[in-house]
C-alpha cells in the first residue's frame, strides 16, 4: 500500500467532511447566534457525541479493528465475516438499550452535566427536549463507524472519510429551510441531526454488501474473538470514559460562566478540530490496520518504521497549523462567524479560545498516531494508565488558570482558561505515550530527525514572524466589512504557505522525500 497516497486521499476526503463541517458552524452562527438557545443545542448534541466515543470511533474500535485485522490476515475472510457478524449484532442490541435509556434519563442527565443552565430560565428544559431528540443519533452512527472500521480493513477509505459529510449537509439544510415549520426552531436542528445519522449509515450499507461483509443477526456472543474484542475493549472504555469526562468537567464549568461561554469554547473547538482531524484522523485511520497487520506478522522493524513515518509527516503540517492558528485566531473567528447573530463581541471571546487550543495541535495528533501504536498490539491499558494522569493534572490545570489566573486578570475569559488546561493536558499525554513506546523498544527513532526538526523549526518561526508583521490589528477584523476580511485572510494564508514551502526548499527539504 503506497502510505502517501492513502494518506492524503483520506485528508482529502476528510477536508471535505471539515469543509462541510465548518459550513455548519457557519451557518449555525448567523442563525442562532452564541447565546443560551445554541448553549443549550451544544450541550445536548455532546452528550450523545460522547457515548459515540465509546460505542464507534473510539473504544470500540480501537479493539476491533486490529482484532479485524489479524482475522483477515490470518484467518480468512469466512471467519472474519462470522466476527463482524456476532460483533454487530451485539453492538445494535447494547446501542438499543443505551438509546432507549438515554432518551428516559434526559432530564437528569442535563442537569447533572450542565448545572450552570438552572442560571437562565428555560434552558435547562430545552437541552433537555434537544438531547431526547437526538439521542437516536448515537445508534445509527455507531453502526455507521463498524461499517467503516470493515471498509478500512479492506483499504477502501474514501466513503467512511467521506460519510460526515452528509450529517453537516442535513444540519445545514434543518437550519436554513427547516426552522421556519418549528415553534423553537433549534429543534429543527436536533432533527437535521437524527437525519444526517441515518442518511451516514445509508451510505456504508452498499459497499459494504459488494465487500461480501454485510453484517447478519449472530447471537453467539461466546466465540473467542469476540470475547477478546470485549477483554481489549474494558480498559479503552475506560481511557475513552477519562477523555469524555473531562471534556464534560469542562463543559460543566463553562456552564456557568453565563449565557454563550459553552458556545464560544465548542467554536473554538471545531476550529481547532479542522487541523487535528485532517492529519490526526487521516494517519490514524490508514496506519492502526497496516501497524495491527505488521504486528500480526511479528514485523517490529517495519512496525517502528511506519510510527515514524506517521510522526514525521504530521509534524510538517501540524506545527506550522499551531503557528498560524495562534497569531490568526481571531482574524479566523471573525472571517468565519462574524454575521447574522454573531457579534463582534462573541469573536473577542472565542478568539482566544482558539489560540489556547491552537498549543496542543500537534500533540493532539500525534496522540492518534502514538496511542493506535499501543492498539495494534492489543495493549490498551497503558494509553488507560496516563489517561488517568493526564485527567487528574489538567483538572489542577483547571483550578489554577480559572481561579488564580483567569478569574484575576481576564475575568470575562474564563473559558479560554478550559481551553489552554485541554492543550497542557494533550501535551503531557503526548509525551508519556512517546516515553512508553520507547521504554518497550517498541519504537526507535529513524535517523535524521535533528536535521528533519531544524528544518521545520525554522521555516515556521519565519513564516510566522512574517505573518505578524503582515496582518492587521485584531480590531481591524472586527469593524470591516466581509469581503476585505475574506480577502486579506486568503492573502496571509497564501503569504504563509508559499513562505513555509519555501523556506523548507531552501532548506533542503523535499516533498518526494515523504513518499513512501
């Protein structure tokens, strides 16, 4: 398999998945604004997203797929077909189950999760009716996600790269055709939601049946494999579970920092997700099966080489992204949002949440290139083990920024303070996973990484200076008109690309270099 190419055809699909994301975000802005009605929307689309956590992309299959993996390498594709088989269908009745109790305990759980809301009047009822709509959606997308883990297997990465697409396609649509036919039209999106999960499924079930791998009702739920998957699967819930729990301590906090503090952090957020998801997701969907396949082979050698291989091309795009992200994080914030519903003031408020997440780009992405390292060897207690650490440390975290610094000198950012705490907290884990892999031996460093991190060292410290010299002030962003904001953005973006480029040529660097 040519690494580089699957690579960038996964980012290339996954770009339009953002592209189409960001477009939602755009239009949720001018729509409906920051304030509490979209709080309240954000808030219950978390929840489920959070269960999707363990029970899709995360949990569940980082014990499934290397699991499917050596199946299909070693077994055949009859006994491969017979585990997705059983694995499914004790997925759709677990999914059944949570759903259906999900959609009971609503009004429990919101308050439990977001006890600021009980602050203004009616937005705890709302978040509460919005989660019982979607909760369905978790359903629906985990079964999407064991679809797409199968088609990873067998190389085929386009359509599940592709499928998110059609959940921000059906959340746009709800928002601008669909609110007008509801009395509170953010219901319009929770259903828009419900639609787009559907329709995600819809799209994997065909190939899927061309794979010869439609999953059929298989109640033997003993068989060895899939008894390994759910040995392997306990402690990934529980790291998964850390995760989710600190995103939710977060979002609890910023629950009371008053009316559109939860919607200027997940703005930040999805901001943030455009570089961690286009190379993050991207070479961890193409390396986890080829790193499970060499471990199956007992190939550490080539093993070793493929992490470094991942590791080394992230970091030609992720560092100049947390650069760039940094000192352009309002003008972004505003470029994107600043319409409709969304005002100047709300830009002053997520922009420097971007910045703070905008520290931990790079180790956000190298933590899904590091961790599957651990999975393709059917090890998920270490990656449970420093997820524990990093949840304790960044909740100091938490304490010191919000009430030491933050509440002192930014009163009206104490989100920001949730933001930074995240990236502090990816920057450690990043770093005891590359420790562990190296204290194993199941890692070595290739040759030429001091000469690999100069180059890009010093190719992003002067692209960035220059960017700083050439762009506006951030109020300047904020009192202009769209297209001159379209237009200089485009400018500084195109200024700094052809700037790192050329440095790094200069530099020796080149992109064939990466080939692989």
């Amino acid at each position: 398999m040519n690494l580089f190419k699957a690579i960038v055809g996964v980012s290339a699909m996954t770009s339009l998945s953002r592209v189409a994301g960001l477009a939602n975000q755009i239009v949720m802005a001018k729509v409906f604004g920051a304030g509490a009605v979209n709080d309240a929307f954000e808030i219950a689309f978390q929840l489920p997203n959070m269960m999707r956590r363990l029970f899709a992309e995360g949990a569940f299959a980082q014990a499934f797929v290397p699991l499917l993996a050596e199946y299909k390498s070693q077994r055949g594709e009859a006994a491969t077909h017979t585990l997705i088989n059983r694995v499914a269908t004790l997925q759709l009745l677990a999914l059944l189950v949570v759903t259906v109790l999900g959609i009971v305990a609503a009004p429990w759980l919101i308050p439990l999760f977001a006890s600021g809301f009980a602050k203004t009047e009616g937005k705890t009822l709302l978040a509460t009716q919005l989660l019982q709509i979607m909760f369905p959606y978790l359903l629906f997308i985990s079964l999407t996600a064991l679809a797409g883990g199968v088609m990873n297997i067998w190389k085929k990465f386009a359509i599940p790269a592709f499928t998110p697409v059609l959940l921000n396609l059906c959340m746009i649509a709800a928002a601008v055709w669909a609110t007008p036919y509801f009395a509170q039209p953010i219901h319009a999106l929770a259903w828009g939601v419900v639609v787009g999960g559907v329709a995600q499924l819809s799209l994997q079930l065909w190939p899927l049946y061309k794979l010869g791998m439609f999953p059929r009702l298989d109640f033997h739920f003993r068989d060895e494999g899939v008894q390994r998957m759910l040995r392997t699967m306990a402690p990934a819930l529980i790291g998964v579970s850390i995760a989710q729990i600190s995103m939710l301590i977060n979002v609890s906090y910023a629950s009371g920092f008053g009316d559109g503090a939860v919607s200027w952090l997940k703005k930040a957020d999805r901001l943030m997700e455009l570089p961690t998801a286009l190379l993050g997701v991207a070479i961890g969907t193409v390396i986890l099966p080829a790193l499970g396949a060499l471990r199956g082979e007992k190939n550490m050698r080539g093993y070793g080489e493929l992490l470094d291989y991942g590791m080394r091309f992230a970091l030609i795009a992720t560092l100049p992204a947390m650069a760039v992200m940094c000192v352009l994080a309002t003008p972004m914030v505003a470029t994107l949002f600043q319409r409709g519903a969304f005002s100047a003031e709300d830009v002053s408020r997520t922009g420097p949440a971007v910045a703070a997440y905008a520290v931990g780009i790079v180790a956000l992405v190298w933590i899904k290139i590091l961790a599957p390292a651990f999975y393709a060897q059917q090890d998920t207690r270490t990656p449970v083990k420093i997820g524990i650490r990093v949840l304790l440390i960044t909740q100091l975290f938490n304490l010191f920024f919000v009430f030491v610094v933050f509440n002192r000198f930014a009163p009206q950012l104490l989100h920001v303070a949730l933001a930074l705490s995240t990236s502090l907290g990816a920057v450690l884990n990043a770093w005891w996973l590359y420790r562990g892999l190296l204290a194993r031996g199941a890692y070595v460093p290739q040759a030429g990484w001091t000469r690999f991190a100069r180059q890009l060292l010093a190719a992003t410290l002067l692209t960035t200076a220059l960017i700083l010299l050439a762009k506006p002030s951030d109020l300047w962003w904020t009192v202009v008109g769209e297209i001159p904001r379209a237009s200089m953005l485009a400018a500084l973006f195109a200024l700094g690309g052809f700037a790192y480029l050329g440095v790094l040529y200069c530099f020796g660097f080149r992109l064939r270099d990466m080939h692989r």
